[in-house]
C-alpha cells in the first residue's frame, strides 16, 4: 500500500544494506492473455526482456526488443512484460525464472530491468546489453521529444539486428 499524500508526497522505499526495500500490493486480479501468451512461448530458448524507461535510450531498448522478438527471431524469442514479471509470480516470472538464455536491454546504466527482477528472483544473471552503445545516438538527447520517431525505430532496428546475429 502506498502511503497518501498529494502527488507522491512520501515514498514507500527504506533502505536495507545496500537494497532499496519496496512493499508492492498483491496483484488482485489476473490476466488470462498473458497467461495464455506464457504458456504458448514457455519452450522458446531465448526471454528479452527490457528497459521500459520515458527517456529516448529506454524508448530505443524497448523498440528494439519488440522487433527483435515479433519480427526478427520470433520463433526462437519471447518478449516478457515486465510489469507483470516483477509484480507478481505468475506467467511471465516464470519464463524470465525459466528461460534457458535471458537477455536483459538495458536503456542506460542504471540496468532497473535486471535489477528490478533480480529483485524477485534469487541468483538471476541476465545477459545485459546495454542497448544505447549498439547504435549511434546523440548521448546529449534524453526525451523521445527530441528526436523525429522514424530516427528512433532505425536505431532500435540496428539493435535488434545485432542482437538477433547472436542467437
């Protein structure tokens, strides 16, 4: 439960020993798509995960994840939505908990896909790919704002194609 306040007026995190310790509510319901969509890529070798940040560096990681798993290696990858993945146990923990090979995009430095879901599952090592050095982006640009859309799903096709080389 979050505490109440106007606009996140206070915060729910304390710090323990190096981890910030955060209470999530229980999920109370269910989403039987995303179920579904577990279980029918359970047996993919390959998890993609992602960076789902605002900013233009997560913007490239997250594009490039949904190419990479729905158009360039669709047969060999799933895409895992992290959200669901680190806010409740269900289908989409258990296939980043399963996967043979579990490949995190990272946005920035801050790696919060991994991080976030080394969180809830104990001794996960993702492969992390930091997707903002696979392409050539102006660093100086933080807002999705601030470059034209067609910019940004070319580099996130860059990413994509070079991660996909690797499977």
């Amino acid at each position: 439960m979050f505490k109440t306040g106007c606009c996140g007026s206070g915060s729910n995190a304390e710090t323990n020993d190096g981890y910030e310790v955060v209470r999530i509510e229980k999920a109370k319901g269910n989403c039987a798509l995303c179920e579904g969509y577990a279980e029918r890529h359970q047996s993919k070798p390959v998890a993609v995960m992602s960076c789902d940040g605002a900013c233009l560096r997560g913007e490239i990681s997250r594009q490039a994840a949904n190419i990479l798993c729905h158009s360039l290696a669709p047969e060999k990858t799933v895409r895992i939505c992290l959200g669901g993945a680190f806010t409740k146990d269900t289908g989409q923990r258990g296939l980043v908990r399963d996967s043979p090979r579990l490949i995190a995009l990272e946005g920035c430095p801050v790696n919060c896909a991994s991080r976030m879901m080394a969180g809830v599952i104990d001794g996960l090592t993702p492969e992390i790919v930091q997707s903002y050095k696979l392409c050539d982006i102006d660093k100086k640009l933080f807002g999705i704002d601030e470059m034209p859309p067609e910019e940004i799903q070319a580099l996130a096709r860059t990413v994509a194609e070079k991660i996909a080389a690797t499977l």
